[in-house]
C-alpha cells in the first residue's frame, strides 16, 4: 500500500505539486535557522529566550504553512474534513472562549490525528518529504521530536535552579524544563502537557511546548489508578498509543472540555478523571 508522502513525493518530482506548496517558506526558515543556530549554546542570562523553542516554533509555522496548502487534495480530505469538525466543536483559542489551546490543538492535528489507510500525520509526511529534499537538519530534528511527543501526565516534584522537574506519572521518568509559558507551579501538583527535548548538545532539558493544564483535587496515586484501569499492566508502548492515538480521537479533547475549572494568564485549571463519571464540572452540571 503505497504512503500518502510516497504519492506527495512523487507529484513534487512530476512538478504537479509546484503551484500547491511553496518551497521559498522552506528556504526562507533556512535562512533564519541559519541564523539560530549560529548562538543556539548561547543562551541569554535573562532566561527569557530560548533558540530551541523559538526553532520549534518556526518549524510549527513551516507545518501549518505545509498543511494548509496540501490539505486541498484528495488525500487530504478526511484530514481536512475532521479539523474542521473539531475546530467547529470546540472554537480552540484560549479561555474563556475555549480551555482547548491552540498550541494543545496545533500539534495534535499535525502529529498526533493519524488519517488514510496508512496512518500517517501531516508531521510524519513532512518529514519524510524533508528527507528526499534535504531540510535543514534542525528542521528534521524539530518533526521528529515532534513527531515521538505526546501530551502526557507528570507529578512537579520541585526545581533544579531555574529548571522545573517533572516526573511522567506512568513510567515515573524525570524531566527537567523550561516553560515557555512563564508557569513555574509548585511541588506536588499534576500536570497534563506535551514536552519535548531541546535541539543543543550543550544544555540537558526540556521544553514544556504547550500552555500547562493543572489538574485539581487528584493526586499522583488517582491517575495511576486511572491508568491501570485502562490499560492494566501494558508496556511502555501501549501506554504511548493510549496518550498519542486514542481510538477515539475526541477523548482527551473531551476531557480537557469537560474538566476545566478557570484559568490565568500562563497557565490552565482542570479537574477530574476522564472514567469517573461525574467528577469532571461539565458532567457535575448535566447530570
């Protein structure tokens, strides 16, 4: 069964795609990452710059460029056609309007929504896209790192100087951010986010990429209930599935929907366990 990035190649080399997307978007991130890279292990004292985030951010500007444009053809149309629905649903922005963010909703269209009968993401065929025409390597570490995340849920067990050290809830494996959002939270508290590592050699972290989701009123030993419910005693990889591809694309939309509570400025309130009915506000509301 032949890959939908195969076809996509195969229409760029047939010249059929050249009015679809635009490669001056790809050469023109090439020049600033050029740029990026040039300081990328010098890092400003005042803490607020980071060039790896600020590389991630463009390569999600190259991924929305990239779908927007190629979303028009066949392919494309069950992908097109569910973000649509999704956006329709849930209206992602920031709350009040919406607890659903743009940078939760961004990434899982482009690298969590498998779609066609071979199951690809707009990430995984852009980056396979990349290897045939040689993106720049940073481009290529970005997808992929984006590629292998997964919004998933840590324990903050306190600080390392300036950095926040996370601990994943199912594997226990920890991990020490930054977060760009300018939340710093406390010891104790659950985080619902997707992390992802830096793109230097020099600095050992990671970067908290989406607004934080702080879980109220259940602890560390509630979500490893809830996931043993779910998955039971499964390896690392089915656990992974279950965070990244649910088999219903809506679930943790859902929860996040149904489980907000308020929010400020740099970071979001939800509550409940997505199985537990009723402890979650939207469903306390409706029963």
């Amino acid at each position: 069964m032949e890959k939908i990035s195969t076809k996509i190649i195969n229409e760029f080399k047939n010249r059929k795609l050249s009015n679809v997307f635009n490669f001056s978007e790809i050469k023109l991130a090439n020049d600033i990452l050029s740029e990026i890279n040039s300081g990328i292990v010098k890092r400003l004292e005042t803490g607020n710059y980071d060039p790896s985030h600020k590389i991630y951010l463009l390569v999600q500007n190259l991924l929305s460029y990239f779908a927007e444009d190629i979303s028009i053809l066949d392919d494309f149309e069950e992908y097109y056609d569910t973000v649509e629905e999704i956006d329709a649903e849930y209206m992602p922005s920031f709350p009040p309007m919406s607890p659903l963010t743009n940078s939760y909703i961004t990434l899982w269209c482009f690298c969590d929504f498998r779609f066609g009968k071979t199951k690809e993401t707009i990430s995984t065929i852009f980056y396979d896209l990349g290897k045939k025409y040689n993106f720049d390597k940073s481009v290529m570490d970005a997808i992929n790192n984006f590629n292998s995340s997964y919004m998933g849920f840590y324990k903050h067990i306190g600080f390392d100087n300036d950095l926040i050290i996370l601990k994943e809830i199912v594997s226990d494996i920890e991990y020490k951010c930054i977060c760009p959002a300018g939340y710093v939270g406390r010891k104790g508290e659950i985080w619902y986010v997707r992390i992802i590592p830096n793109l230097d050699e020099v600095y050992n972290y990671h970067i908290i990429f989406t607004t934080p989701y702080i879980i109220l009123n259940y602890s560390e030993k509630d979500w490893k209930k809830f996931f043993q419910r779910q998955i039971g005693n499964s390896g690392n990889l089915k656990i992974y599935h279950f965070l990244k591809y649910h088999p219903d694309i809506k679930y943790w939309h859902n929860y996040i929907f149904e489980g907000y509570v308020n929010y400020n400025e740099n970071c979001i309130f939800l509550t409940g366990i997505p199985d537990i009915k009723g402890s979650k506000p939207f469903e306390i509301e409706n029963l």
